[in-house]
C-alpha cells in the first residue's frame, strides 16, 4: 500500500465531525489503521466517505482482521452494516 493512498484516506478522513483520530502505522508487510469515532453512526459516516478509496486499497492488500470496540447498543447498530467485513 502507498503512503499516497493512506495519506489521501488520512485527508479525506480529517473533514469527519464524530472522528476522534484516525491514522495508519506500518510494522514489516503489516499496515494497521487505528480510528475511533463518537459513535456508530460516526463509523457509518466515515465509510460512506472513504468507500471509494477504501476498495481501492483492498486491491492492493488482504483485510486480515477488522476490530469493533464500543458499548453493546452502539455495536448493534453496526451488525448489519459491518457484515461483510
């Protein structure tokens, strides 16, 4: 993956109101995006916002493991959503 993707995700990511930090750390081959948001629904928003550089990213690399924390109503509401992951 390119520094040039991450940075254009990093960016586009910056303009999300209910983002409190979103950014990508690099260990060997591994590429690890750390992000938290307010709530589900901020979640949501960042998807709809970076989707198109988001599939353009997974052409370049395998998602290994996707990691949801937050409370239990919080987490229902992205069951749906996140089910493809």
């Amino acid at each position: 993956m390119t520094s040039l993707t991450t940075n254009a995700v990093v960016e586009k990511t910056a303009s999300e109101k209910e983002n409190f930090f979103y950014g990508f750390s690099v260990n060997g081959d591994e590429v690890f995006c750390r992000e938290a948001y307010e709530n589900a629904n901020g979640l949501l928003a960042h998807l709809d916002n970076v989707g198109a550089l988001l599939e353009e990213m997974l052409k370049m690399a395998d998602l290994t493991r996707v990691e949801v924390h937050g409370p239990p109503e919080e987490l229902e509401k992205l069951k749906a959503p996140l089910a493809h992951f």
